[in-house]
C-alpha cells in the first residue's frame, strides 16, 4: 500500500497539477494539508472519477485538510480532540483496511509564527506560538492513544517542523523561527518517544533531503529548502515499511505547490 501526504496550498491552485501527480503515481491513499476549501466546495468528483473515496475537514480560504483512499474509508473523525474551543481545521482520521486495519490521521500543524514570547522567555498565551505548542501537547495525547490500540497507525501531514540541523539547508537562519525552535523540536521528540518511527529517516540518512522551498528568493533554484513534512508510524505500522520517498520534481513542475509529496509503502 503507497500513502502519500501532499500540502497542496490550495485546491483551486492545484486543480490541474494534483491530478497530474495521482494520474502518475497512484498512490493508494493520499492525505492533503490547506485545501483552502469549505467541504461543500472541493471538488470530490475529480477524485472520485479516479477511484478514490474522499473525506474532508475543510475551512473557508484557510487550513483544511483532506483523505483520499481507493480503499474505503471507515470510522471517520474530523478535529483535534482536546479542545472543543478550536474551529480550525487541522486533523482528520480514517481507517482503512487493506491486509489488516490501518488507523490513518492526517494533520496540518500550526506554524506559530509569529514567536510571542513574554519577559521570561513563556509562549505569550494567546499567541500563534502558544497556540502550536498547545496544539502539539494535545497531538501528543492523541498519539499515546493510538498506541495503547495496539493496531497499525500513523500520523502523517505538514509537521511546521524541522526536526534536525540537517533538514534545512541553512539551519542557522531558522534557529528563532517557531520551525525549529528548541521548545517546538522538543515537543516532536515528546511525541517521537511515546514509540513513533520517523519513516523517513528510518530508510534515509544525511542533508539535502527536503519537502519545502518558499516561493521567495530563487529557494528552489538554490535547493534552499525544508524538510517538514512527516509519516510517524506506531510500532505495528513500522513493521510494515518498506519504503519511502520524496517526490522532490514536482517542485519543477507548473505551478506547483511550496511542498512535495513525501510518501511510504507498507506491506498491506
């Protein structure tokens, strides 16, 4: 089974080079970050005519995120738990059933930029940067959750992580933003620890590997890029990698997205 995630910054932006990608690749299942579209207005059908169910968490213009499975999707979730307060949409789950049940979260974590920080040094409550830390504590109960299922699982999506020195080509100008400050890499180790693999670097050692290059700059030009997009398998779902990739040429093509697809197999 091939699982890509896939922020595509916007659906309307991508409504020729997405369908390109999935014409050429076939992936399995696909979990997309900032769809940008409200549930009603994706356009499922371009999807579904390709054979896959789709299931959205969408929001107006901002955030959203989305499924797309040529198996059935079942069980359904959309949102975050943790706090019923939080109207972004950031978080959705679904299983799929291949060989056995794969328990799928797809998840665009918040930047948090701008870093708001009080005299001592705090996240200033209230803030963006605040808001991703908080965010990334109530991920990490989730994922604690998913675990004592004992079942395959993964989480995977646009991380706003960058988990190592090593994932950007120029970790020196990051050190303050909230991408790679210590209390947010902190906090990906947290979950990390509760038993997660990093399927990525589990097949792939070294620098220059990215899934991001900001549109400003000449950064793809330059390779001047991030690696923030993540697959963080359960114990039961690392059992079953086989591979992984980054679909780095899709940066080159028509109007592309400031990410890539970054993608796994799995022996389901």
């Amino acid at each position: 089974m091939k699982i890509a995630t896939f922020n595509i910054n916007g659906i309307k932006a991508r409504i020729t080079a997405l369908p390109g990608w999935l014409d050429q690749t076939q992936p399995d299942v696909v979990v997309l970050q900032e769809i940008k579209s409200v549930d009603d207005a994706f356009p499922r059908e371009l999807f579904e005519e390709r054979g896959y169910n789709v299931e959205t968490h969408g929001q107006k213009s901002f955030n959203g995120v989305a499924i797309l499975s040529k198996l059935p999707l079942e069980d359904v979730t959309r949102g975050l738990p943790g706090d019923d307060t939080d109207e972004q949409a950031r978080w959705i789950e679904a299983t799929v059933v291949g060989k056995m049940a794969l328990r799928i979260c797809g998840l665009y974590l918040p930047n948090g930029n701008p870093v708001e920080l009080d005299v001592d040094g705090n996240p200033v409550p209230g803030g963006k940067y605040a808001y991703k830390l908080n965010w990334m504590e109530r991920m990490r109960r989730r994922a604690a959750e998913l675990l004592v299922a004992e079942e395959p699982a993964l989480m995977a999506g646009d991380y706003n992580i960058i988990p190592q020195p090593e994932d950007a080509k120029r970790p020196e100008s990051w050190r303050e933003d909230a991408l790679f400050r210590l209390e947010s890499r902190a906090a990906f180790r947290r979950i990390l620890n509760l038993g997660f693999t990093e399927a990525f670097r589990a097949r792939e050692q070294g620098p220059g590997h990215y899934s991001f290059w900001d549109y400003q700059a000449g950064a793809w030009n330059r390779n001047d890029g991030i690696r923030i997009d993540h697959l963080l398998l359960s114990p039961q779902s690392a059992d079953l990698l086989t591979d992984c990739g980054i679909d780095k040429s899709v940066r080159g093509d028509d109007k592309p997205s400031d990410h890539v697809p970054v993608w796994i197999t799995l022996d389901l």
